[in-house]
C-alpha cells in the first residue's frame, strides 16, 4: 500500500532529523504500528481547518519529564517541540503557539488537578496527553486520565485531546488502562511501545538507539514520538473536507469512572490561606517555580497547618529530596491520617510527589491539617519540610478553580 505524501514528510522528517543516525528498520512499518485508533476525528478537524485557514493555533503538551523534554540534546528537538513544529511548517500562514506543561516524575492525579491553570488557560486547541510511563505508580490513573479529558475536552473552544504511550525498558506502560479512556472518548491514540518494543525485541533496534536511560527516549526516541502524533494529524489533514461540510462535534459520553477528578484544582500560598499556621513560612521553591509557584516550608518538629477546604478528595504535593528533610503527617477531619517522608535515597535530585490524604468524602466542608513530625528517617539529618500545594478534587463546577 502507498503512502500519502504527507505521511510520507513524517517519516522524511523523522528520518531527516537524525543525520548521524543509519535507519535499517522498516520506517513505514513502524509508523503504521504506532496508531492504536484514529478514535473521532472531529475535533481535531476544526482545529486542522482553524489553521487552514490562517488562523492562531495553540499547541498544547501535559505530561512527565518525556513530554518536559528529558534527554533530548537540545529544546527543540523534544517531542512536543517537533510535533508543533510539524503544526508551524504545514501551516506556515498560521501563528502556532506551543505550550509545554511537562513536569518531570509526575502522573495524571497531579495533572489533572494542574491542566487548567498550567495548560488550558492558555486555550490550547490541540492538547497531546503522555503519562503511560509515569502512571504506573499511580492506583488511580484511569480515575485521574479522565478526569484531564473530561476538563480539556469540555473547555469552550472544544480542543483536540490525542494521547501517546511511552514505556519503560521493560515494555511496560499503563497503555491498557488509559486506552479503555481514550476509546470511551473517541481518542485518537498513538503507542510509542506497540511501534518500537517489537524492534527492540526482534534486536532490530537496540534499547540504546532510541533511549538514553531506563524510560527517557534520546534524540531519536523524541523524534518517533514527534511522527507518532504528527501521522495522525497528517491523516486526517488528508482528507480534510471544506468547511462548511466539517463534522459535529459529538456531546460527551457519561463518565466511565466515578469522574471524581473532573473538577479538581490547584491551590497553592497565593490562592489559598492557611486559617491556622504555627511555624511555617511561605517561600517560592527554585525546583518549581515556574509552575507550582509560593508554597510552605519548615525546619521545625510540631508545625501545622489547617485548611478550610470543600470537595470530595483532598491531596497535598510536597517535596522529596536526599537531604536534611522531615516527616509530617496529614489528616482530613477524622478520618485516617497519611504520613509522608520527605526524605529519599536517591543523588539524581529532588521531586514533588501526589499525595493523597482523603477521598469520597461527604459534601461541605472540611479541614485538612498538616503537621511536622519529631521523627525522621535514620539517614536524614533534619526535619525541614516542604508543601507545594493542596490539592481538591470533586469540587462543585460553579467552584472548580479556573
């Protein structure tokens, strides 16, 4: 079967931005096993029309430190940046604007509680989703994916939500869970691992051709993710009809889950205040300012902190690093409480890890206490302990942070 010629620039393009690179493997075989479903298209055709017709369009990427552009040599060669740039070079009369919300060892519970403030506030038309790999610690990510599609795919300007799956090298991912969302939602969806892991297996590619440590893909890897996306949007630019004769777009499915993520936001030392703070002090952590902006830190055993919060779930974000750090403990009202280490064994750096505190709880409000306790991992030489943001979940819709 012949390609189209502009799946026929995607893998020209994937191929021409690796120079140094000899490309043995079946490239067009590659590519066709990375599509997982075209899912409905409609969206993502009025977003292909929208730039068709020279209007601004705004590229939009959530993920973890993949989509954040890990291990690439350079920014413009990380996956997001090559998929807007396919945007950019296929409507040159249009504006692309690309906005990268990747933030390294995180999962879809934080994103969904972070997509609107860190990504859809900037209107996004087309939002590509990447958490296959860093969703495998998380118990919930069927519950939390569809919460992130549920709040994207319900913004005003009915944007374009595709999802692609990465893996670790072992082959694993949360590719099965988080396609049973993507089918529900008409998803179009592209499989990093159904492309490259046969490769890898038959030892047509080595590990080390495409990545650069246990999950991080290399430049080439970044590419393949790039065409992986790009071949969809270059399918359905294809056929792209006029546009008086572009499709509806189909109303939303009731919620597979119990869709208790749809509403959730991001509060942290600017949009939320403490109605009881002994020994904390507000401070921007330089980790994350970007995104996560003023948070809490103490040094000191017995510091709390209480909010009056309303929703169904309560979490908090924190701080994870091999240095002087602490443990607390939080609680929402009575019920049980978490403990959380701040300190961990690892010397690549620190993280802010989702934590959460309570969940299915009633209607009204609540108080979330987080207190700093007097013991500490043996190998930790403080008590200093960092909160970056509390986080609800289940809110009502007339209240979901915007």
């Amino acid at each position: 079967m012949s390609m189209n010629p502009i799946r026929i620039a995607c893998v020209a393009a994937l191929v021409s931005a690796l120079p140094l690179l000899c490309v043995a493997q079946d490239e067009r075989a590659i590519l066709q096993r990375s599509l997982t479903g075209m899912g409905d298209t409609a969206r993502l055709q009025h977003m292909l029309a929208k730039a068709r017709r020279g209007e601004p369009v705004v590229v939009g990427v959530i993920g973890g430190s993949i989509t954040a552009g890990a291990r690439a040599s350079k920014p413009e060669l990380s996956w997001g940046n090559l998929a807007a740039k396919w945007w950019t070079d296929t409507f040159p009369q249009a504006k692309v604007t690309f906005v990268n919300a990747g933030i390294g060892a995180t999962c879809s519970d934080l994103g969904a509680h972070r997509v609107q403030a860190h990504l859809l506030d900037r209107h996004p038309d087309i939002v590509m989703v990447e958490y296959a790999v860093n969703d495998g610690i998380n118990p919930m990510a069927a519950e939390t994916l569809e919460g992130l599609v549920r709040r994207t795919l319900k913004q005003p300007n009915q944007p374009a939500v595709l999802l692609l799956f990465t893996m670790d090298n072992k082959g694993a991912n949360t590719q099965q869970a988080h396609m049973e969302i993507g089918k529900h939602y008409g998803l179009p969806m592209a499989s990093f691992r159904d492309a490259l892991w046969p490769e890898v297996e038959a030892k047509r590619i080595a590990w080390t051709d495409i990545e650069s440590d246990e999950v991080h893909p290399n430049d080439r890897g970044h590419a393949y993710c790039a065409s992986f996306m790009t071949d969809i949007c270059a399918r359905v630019l294809k056929d792209l009809p006029a546009d008086k004769d572009l499709p509806a777009i189909a109303a939303l499915p009731e919620p597979k889950t119990a869709n208790l993520f749809e509403n959730a936001g991001f509060y942290n030392a600017e949009t939320i205040t403490p109605t009881k703070n002994e020994g904390w002090e507000v401070f921007t952590d330089p980790n994350f300012a970007g995104f996560f902006g003023k948070g809490w830190k103490t040094a000191a055993p017995g510091s709390t902190l209480e909010f009056k919060v309303e929703g169904r779930a309560v979490s908090l974000l924190f701080y994870r690093i091999k240095g002087a750090m602490g443990i607390a403990r939080a609680q929402v009202d009575d019920q049980p409480p978490v403990t959380m280490d701040a300190w961990f064994d690892a010397d690549w750096g620190g993280y802010a890890p989702f934590q959460l505190v309570a969940r299915d709880l009633a209607p009204g409000p609540h108080t979330l206490r987080v207190t700093v306790l007097g013991d500490r991992n043996p190998e930790s030489t403080g008590n200093e302990f960092h909160i970056n943001a509390v986080l609800i979940a289940g809110q009502k819709e007339s209240t979901a942070q915007q």
